[in-house]
C-alpha cells in the first residue's frame, strides 16, 4: 500500500507540474481508500496542502488503510467526514483530486455520499487522478453501474498497480480512465506470470510482422477469394479486395454479379476481378461457380455489399459446409446467419466473424449486452465455436476457448461506412498468407486501428474515407515490421 500511494502521490506532483497549491483526496474506507490516505500522507510530506474526505464510517477502515492514517497524522493530516459544501469550497483552490473511494471490488451502483463526491468532481473541473480505477466503473466491463454518465468519475490519469483490468480498456471505462498507468507493487513477477489470465490487451509492441524471404513469388503470399457486391453495393467488395492486396495478399480475386462486373472491374487494378451469373438459384449456382477457386484459395471472404437474400444464407451454408479453408463472414454474410446460428455448429472449416455491434444483436436475437460486451462475445464465441471479431471502440476478438483480447489502436475516424470493408480485406490477407489465424485477427484488428489513427492524423478524424485508410495501412505495417 505504501508503493501504491508513491505511485499516486507521484501522478498528483506531474500532473500539476511538481508545483500544486492544494489537493483533495475523496477515500472509502477500503484498502482503495488506504491508497488515497497513504497518497495523501506522501503529499504533506512533500510539503503539500492536502485534506482528505472520508466516505463512509471510519470503524470500517481496513488495518492496513488505519496504518495509513496513523501516518496522515504524523504529517500534519486529519481524516474528514464528507461534507459536501465544505468539500465544493476547498475544492476551488485544488490542482489536483485524487480519487480513491472505490477500487476494483465495486459491485453495485454507487449512491449517498459517494455519488454526491463523484459528481462534485466531476463538476469541479479540477485534474484528476484515480486509485486503481475510476470510482463507478465495472473492472470487469468498464461499465458505469449506476447507468448514467454522472455516476462515476472521470480521471485524466489512472494508476493501477500489478496489472490492468478489462474495464479499463473497454468503453466507457476506458475514455473514463484518461491515460492508464500500470506500476509495480512488490508482488513477484513469477506470481503474476503463474496466474491464469483470459483476458489480455493488444498494445504497441504486441503486434511484430516477419520480414520476407528474398527468393519468394506471389504464390507464397496467399490466394484470397472474396465474394461480394450487389447492384447499388459497388464500393464494399472493391475496398475489401484492394484492402486485401494493400496488406500482402499475393493473388487476390474477387467474385461479384456480372451485373456490377463492369464498374468493380474499372475499380480495381491488380485484382482479379470475375462476374458471377445471378439466377434465382444462385446460392446453390454461386457455390458450384467458385468451388474450383475455393479449392485453391487459402482464405474466402464472404458478405461486404453482398445482400442480405436467402440466396446469401445459402452461400454461406455451403461454404462452411463443404469448404476446409477459413471462412470470413463479414456484413451480409453475417446478416445471413440471423436467427440460423445453428448453420456455425456444422462448418467443416475455421469461421471468423466481423459484426458491429448492431450486426451482432441481429445474430443474437438479443436486445442488448447483458453483462457487457466482453461477457457477450466469449459466450457466442465458446457456444459456436467459431472466433468473433466484435468491433467499435475496442474492438473484441473473442476465441472459441474463452480467451479474448481487446485492441487499443483506432480513432473516430473509423466511424464511417466502408471502414469494416477495408478491416476484412486485411484479415482475408493475413490469414491468406499463412499467419496463425489467431495471430492474423489480432494482429488485422490492430493495424487496421492503427491505419486509421495514422489517416486521422493527416486529415483530421472528420474527412477520413475508407480509401484514406487503405492509403495508411502501408505506414502501419511499416511500424509493425521486424
């Protein structure tokens, strides 16, 4: 505990440029709140005006919190009960809050004075800096527990201790955790390597790309198949093959209706474009149409722009059915499954979907995220055993064994059409080239991101088109490269 406090005390000192007037510390009587008392004890020692707010009964103090107040005293300190209007008036002389009054141990909603100390942060517009994780927010799923945006605080900077937790990488704790700092507390590596972990974030560093051998062809680096495109979807399946050929693919070919065959031929450049007749069988028609191609392929993407028919669904019956190359069902080939789910537990092949959230509640029949995102994807991941790519803000990719991992790259200016396109082009790509599938979803989910930071941050997150990010997948890659 006295580790943790240096480590807040230190966050307050840089966040205030080593010079605050006065800080405010907000504690429960948990060993969250003991952090903030040591914290605080750390401050007066630093010759620091710093006053401390109890929330909650101080016969509940844990000992090792009360071995912290004891040396709150010896600096000068006192533990305050919560008064709020005492609080709000010294607040507006404060640099710096810390808030320690609840940790990773939260539950429930947080109410009484509690709520009234998050709010009153939250109002102050003073800097903040929380204790393990902000007040209010799930660990488990970076929800907020009282449901309103109010309900729990919100930090510039975030020190946790040992190791991070899901809640600070998924929305909203992770916009509410500010920037995440992960400091050591004495607990043995060896301990925290030994333990079990399901859950594991994809960072800078994580994703490390092989360079190539110089006596290689194109046939080394994968044959992708995409099927995609339908009349007034001209766009969709052309950003996933030039996607696909912009991340390394060495043949990309791309199926389309002969109907918009013309116009996604004129698109393309170095992919192989071929018409595909529509007739009312087509689903059977298509599947005997591309069989050969299949057969050679080593990736097939199957949805962008596609149409969401009954012609769709048996497509994709087929293909996962009779194909033994993976298999990634993005847009309209998800669409496809919804309410057939039950056609993922016969595939004869490795299944990778890429829903939004709206596709995936679609799939579920469900009307929400009981018990979060996180919780949601690994149930439908273990259940059908196929990997699923959940994407937005963190975008979750969940395996069939119950591990998931979530990324950390990407900007708003992802948020448009055509974005996803560009994202399974990629992974059709890395899976084409012989990555470990695992490895290719993780590692085209984080260039994919990356891509669209390095874009907005040439353009600006309102002006990017998915053909700016395509444009910065080779800078992303670069980065990632050996």
């Amino acid at each position: 505990m006295r580790r943790a406090a240096r480590h807040i005390a230190d966050a307050c000192l840089e966040l205030a440029d080593d010079e605050p007037r006065a800080v405010a510390v907000f504690c429960g009587a948990g060993n969250n709140g003991g952090d903030g008392i040591g914290a605080a004890a750390e401050l007066l020692r630093a010759g620091v005006l710093t006053r401390v707010f109890l929330i909650g009964d101080p016969a509940r103090l844990t000992p090792d919190s009360l071995e912290m107040a004891r040396r709150l005293e010896e600096y000068g300190g006192v533990l305050e009960g919560f008064d709020e209007a005492v609080a709000d008036a010294y607040l507006r002389r404060c640099d710096v809050i810390i808030d320690a009054i609840f940790g990773t141990g939260l539950s429930r909603p947080i109410e009484g004075d509690a709520l009234a100390a998050t709010r009153l942060i939250n109002a102050s517009g003073v800097r903040v800096v929380s204790a393990d994780i902000p007040t209010g927010i799930n660990a488990d799923t970076g929800e907020i527990l009282g449901g309103d945006e109010a309900d729990a605080v919100f930090s510039n900077i975030t020190v946790t201790f040992t190791t991070a937790k899901p809640g600070h990488f998924l929305p909203p704790g992770s916009v509410y955790s500010g920037e995440l700092r992960v400091r050591g507390i004495g607990i043995p590596r060896e301990s925290v390597d030994s333990t079990p972990c399901t859950v594991s974030a994809v960072v800078t560093g994580d994703i490390i790309l092989p360079r190539r051998a110089p006596d290689t062809h194109k046939y080394d680096y994968g044959d992708v198949l995409i099927i995609a495109g339908s009349l007034g979807y001209t766009g969709a399946p052309v950003l996933a093959a030039r996607a696909a050929s912009c991340s390394g693919a060495g043949l990309v070919r791309l199926g389309v209706p002969d109907e918009i065959y013309s116009v996604a031929a004129s698109k393309c450049s170095g992919e192989v474009v071929f018409p595909i007749s529509v007739d009312p069988d087509f689903g059977v028609g298509i599947w005997d149409v591309i069989s050969a191609r299949a057969e050679k392929s080593d990736a097939i993407l199957i949805g962008p722009g596609l149409g969401n028919t009954p012609s769709t669904l048996l497509l994709v019956k087929n293909a996962l059915e009779k194909s033994d190359k993976p298999v990634i069902l993005d847009a309209d080939g998800i669409n496809a499954l919804s309410g057939n789910t039950d056609i993922l537990d016969n595939a004869a092949c490795p299944v990778i979907l890429t829903p939004h959230d709206g596709e995936f509640l679609r799939l579920t029949g469900t009307g929400g995220f009981s018990g979060g995102r996180l919780t949601a994807a690994r149930s439908f991941a273990c259940s059908r055993g196929c990997i699923l790519i959940l994407k937005g803000h963190r975008t979750i990719t969940a395996l069939p064994d119950g591990s998931a991992y979530i990324n950390t790259t990407g900007s708003p200016a992802l948020a448009k059409g055509g974005s996803g396109d560009v994202l399974s082009g990629v992974l059709a790509a890395l899976i084409g080239q012989g990555f470990p599938i695992k490895d290719a979803c993780l590692a085209a989910v984080y260039l994919h991101g990356l891509a669209g930071e390095i874009a907005a941050g040439r353009l600006g997150e309102y002006s990017v088109t998915p053909d700016d990010i395509i444009g910065a997948l080779p800078q992303a890659f670069l980065s990632a490269a050996e």
